[in-house]
C-alpha cells in the first residue's frame, strides 16, 4: 500500500473552511479520485472545518490522507479538537439536531456519505472525528 500524507490543515478562523476545503480536494485530485467523490472529500473537509470554527473556541487540525492498494484508493480525513466535546453523540447524529441554530445536518449527512465513519468525544477533553472514503483506482 502507498501513502500520501498526512497533510494537517490548522483550523481556528472562519476564512480556514474554504482554505481547508480548497487543499483537501486538490490533495485528492493529485489521487486521481473522480469527480464525485472530489465533491464527497471536499464537502466532508468543509463541514469538519466549520465544526472547529464554530463548537470549539480554539479550532483545531484536519489531517488528510491517501492510501492506494489492491486496485482501492482510501482517501482518509481525521479531525482533532480540544474543545467541548458532544455530550450526547447519538442525539448530535440525528438528522435536524443542532446545538447552534443550524439545519443540523452536517454530522449525520457526513456519516451517510463517507464510506466509513467514526466519531469520539469526551466532554472537557475534546472531539476527534475520522472519515474515509474509498474508490476503486481508475
């Protein structure tokens, strides 16, 4: 198997959602990824970049990879903050919950788009998300 990266992209300003979105899907394009899931990886990137700027006070670093082996390449993209952290993953997962005024749809829409999701959270501590999105290789 063959990695790329990671590659950390520093997030505490609300300008650094677009900067973070920008890179990850021209770090993906490098993997030679497709269109659809480009859009996937960049979307996923945004929405974990707008979670540090807007729930943690300091932000935080996304971390994005690439993996390539057995005919798959696994685009993977880990999110790390020292903030809050969620007091009820299972409610912060379900479509239309928001703890800001939001739609509420950006954890649970991430979940159903990536091909692998995990999340933990430890209130006090932190949130540290991981999603990974795997295609076969043109």
């Amino acid at each position: 198997m063959i990695q790329d990266g990671p590659v950390e992209l520093r997030v505490f300003a609300e300008h650094h959602v677009a900067v973070a979105r920008q890179k990850a899907k021209n770090f993906a394009a490098r993997a030679d990824m497709t269109q659809s899931a480009l859009y996937a990886v960049a979307t996923c990137v945004s929405e974990l970049a707008s979670n540090l700027v807007f729930h943690s006070q300091r932000g935080g670093v996304i971390s994005v990879s690439t993996k390539t082996g057995d005919g798959r390449i696994l685009f993977e993209m880990t999110s790390q903050d020292d903030g809050p952290g969620i007091p009820d993953l299972e409610l912060a997962l379900l479509d239309g919950y928001t703890t800001r005024g939001g739609l509420g749809g950006g954890l649970p829409s991430l979940r159903r788009m990536m091909d692998e999701f995990d999340i933990t959270s430890t209130v006090g501590v932190g949130t540290r998300i991981v999603a990974r999105k795997w295609e076969q290789c043109r």
